[in-house]
C-alpha cells in the first residue's frame, strides 16, 4: 500500500461508459421479447368499482391484460419485522378492489412493442369511488382518522418507545427548556435510469433469469424464487450497468416478481421500463417524518432530561426495510425518553435512502443543542462540550 495512500486514483470503469459501450437493462432485447405497461391508479385511496378489458384485450399486438385476481396468489412481498408486533398491511403486486396509493398498478398489459402496450393501456376503461386520503403522518395516526386496513388500528404499523429515569418530572422542575418541532420534507431519489426489469424463463431446464436495475440482486433472487416456488439455485438475478441508486433501488419490488412470473407464464421474455413519471410516483421514497422534542437544562446549562417524539410515514405498503430508517431515527440523542410510532398514510412506500435515519436524528440532536446554547449565550460548540448525549 506504499504510495497509494493520499493518491488520486485513476479509474478505470470510465472509458467504456463515455464510448457508449455500457449495458443497461433497456439495452438488452432477447428473441421474442415482449413489453409489458401498467395501468396505475390516480387515485391515492379509492374502491375499484368496474374494469373493463375487452378492447385492450383485442388491440393490435397485445399478448395478454393482466389483472389483480390472476396473480392474488403472489405473496406475501417481503418485510423485516424489526418489532415483533410489528403491523403489516396487504401488499398486492396488481390491486384487485381497493387502491391505497397513486399509482398502484390494476392492470398489465403485454404487447409485441411498448408503443402497442400503451396503446392498449389506453383502451381500458376503469371507474373508482375515491375515499378518503391521508397523505401526512400526523394526520393518518389522528384521532378519528379514516382507517386503510380494517384490521390495523389507528393506522399504526408499530410503536417504539425508550425510557430511561423519569423524563417528566426533570422536564417539569427544570429552569430552561427547549422546545423543537422539526418537519422533513419528502424526498425521492430520482436516478438517472429509472427501474427496469427483463425476466427470462426457459421451460427446458425451468431456469428464470431476471435482469434488474437494482443494487441487491441476491435478495431479489431469495424473493422472487419465493413467491414463485422455485429453488433459489434457478433463479439468477443480473444487475448490469446501474444508472444510480442511492438506495432506492433496493427491492424487491412488485415488478420484478410481476415480470417473473409472466415470463413463466408467456414462456417469452417480458421487459419493463418505467417512465420517468412512473418512478417519481412508485419508487421509495424518504424522510417525511415529524419529530417533537424538549431538551431540559439546569441553571448552569448541563443537560438534565431529553424526550422527543417522531411520527414516521412508512406508505400504504411496507417494502423489505421499511422500518430501518424511522428505528434509527427514533432516539435524536442519548437521552431519559424517546418514542417512535410508525404510521400507514395514503402514499409511496417509504425505505432505505443513504442514511438510514441517521442525518434527522442528528439534525433534531444539533438544532435542539445549538438553541439550548443561544438561550445561555454561548456558542452550541460550547453547548456540546458541557453535555451532549452520544448518538
């Protein structure tokens, strides 16, 4: 390693993408390819009261119109329960008589070509009674709140809560407290090439393989072989040249198990690309999340107490590491009291983007620490030298 440290390295990946020689999944187009497109909802909570199919089932091209109850029997799509308790809602690769998020898909089309397919997606007539939305978290966990699933109370999916000493009573009797209210905007990573899936399936030797832009293809595989009944060692999933990630393309998601499993079915190779509008819409989103917290100080400036609370969207459907990013944003510092409730709203999934909760726990942690500091006149360096809870 003699020389190389506090070196630039050159890289070496470069020339092939800047010829224009990369390969993404939309480049790659096998024999007898065919395209599928979804047919979305617009609607972020509404029952499906009629669909019809019949003329995009007779439109040129098309192979096949795919709806909900053809493919109920593929599930249930992956969670990992941090919490034992935790509440998880249906997650349905096409939804087959209620919506809870825009853009869920209700009907697939297979064509010859994605010109044919969207054509088709066109032709099919849907009506929906609209029902009531939550798209915020506080709102969706509010008392009187509509529910989304019969069976999850209060919109709830779970509660974490840490206690440490009697933080009321040393918020109570302290001479300084600071208060803050701390709301996270939204966001949505939006790579460069949007998700994309081609599936192959050979009946010959029942071997499927999948290529995905994804940045975990050994989970993808583990799932899809799952949901598919099929042993994990025929199923390979490729992630070929990637055009960005930043933690939104995780998975799985609904797709790649939907492509999976007509690329059986059609014994053709199925492709999907999602517009840029479909993956703004569909793909994880981020943050979102509302934290309360009260730092108490005694007449000297040291910490004596810290509560706070925060209420994390997690979306109308949990993707595999829903709960990562609102479990490590829960505790904002070391502290005597720290919740966290998780709620189901009306929305995109939420998951992993880089970071994990970890940048909203430290922001709550360093504004509550720099107001604590202004309200004794002092620096917030200062604040953090005399008494700062560990991460």
């Amino acid at each position: 390693m003699d020389g190389w440290i506090g070196q630039p390295l050159k890289r070496r990946e470069d020339h092939r993408l800047l010829k224009g020689a990369g390969r993404f999944v939309d480049d790659l187009r096998p024999p007898g390819c065919v395209h599928v497109v979804l047919l979305r909802s617009p609607h972020a909570h509404a029952r499906i009261t009629r669909i019809d199919l019949e003329r995009a089932r007779r439109a040129p091209g098309v192979v096949a119109v795919v709806t909900g109850a053809e493919v109920s029997h593929l599930g249930p799509m992956p969670v990992n329960r941090l919490v034992p308790d935790m509440r998880v809602p249906p997650h349905p690769i096409i939804a087959d008589t209620h919506v809870r998020a825009a853009g869920t898909p209700v009907a697939a089309v297979v064509a010859e070509s994605p010109y044919a397919a969207r054509d088709a997606v066109e032709l099919i007539h849907a009506e929906y009674e609209p029902l009531a939305a939550l798209p915020e978290p506080e709102a969706a966990v509010a008392d009187g709140a509509p529910a989304l699933f019969a069976d999850i109370e209060g919109n709830r999916s779970f509660t974490r809560t840490l206690r440490q000493g009697d933080a009321a009573r040393a918020v109570t009797g302290a001479p300084h407290v600071v208060q803050l209210r701390v709301v996270q905007q939204r966001l949505a990573g939006v790579p460069l090439e949007p998700r994309s899936v081609l599936a192959v399936f050979d009946p010959t030797t029942e071997e499927l393989t999948l290529w995905v832009s994804c940045q975990a293809p050994f989970r993808i595989r583990a799932e899809v072989a799952r949901l598919l009944g099929l042993p994990e060692a025929r199923v390979r999933v490729i992630a070929p040249d990637v055009g960005g990630g930043f933690g939104v393309k995780s998975g799985p998601y609904r797709e790649e198990v939907l492509l999976a499993w007509l690329a059986r079915r059609l014994a053709r190779p199925v492709t999907w690309v999602a517009t840029r509008s479909e993956d703004q819409i569909t793909t994880n989103q981020s943050r979102g999340s509302v934290c309360e917290g009260e730092l108490a100080l005694d007449a000297e400036g040291r910490i004596t107490a810290l509560r706070a609370r925060v209420v994390a969207p997690l979306g109308a459907a949990l993707m595999n590491a829903a709960a990562g990013p609102p479990w490590n944003h829960a505790p904002p510092a070391g502290g005597l009291r720290r919740a966290g409730v998780r709620d189901h709203r009306h929305g995109s999934p939420d998951d992993d983007h880089a970071g994990r909760g970890l940048s909203r726990r430290r922001q709550a942690r360093g504004v509550l620490l720099h107001r604590a500091a202004d309200g004794h006149g002092g620096p917030g360096a200062q604040a953090r030298s005399r008494g700062n809870p560990p991460a």
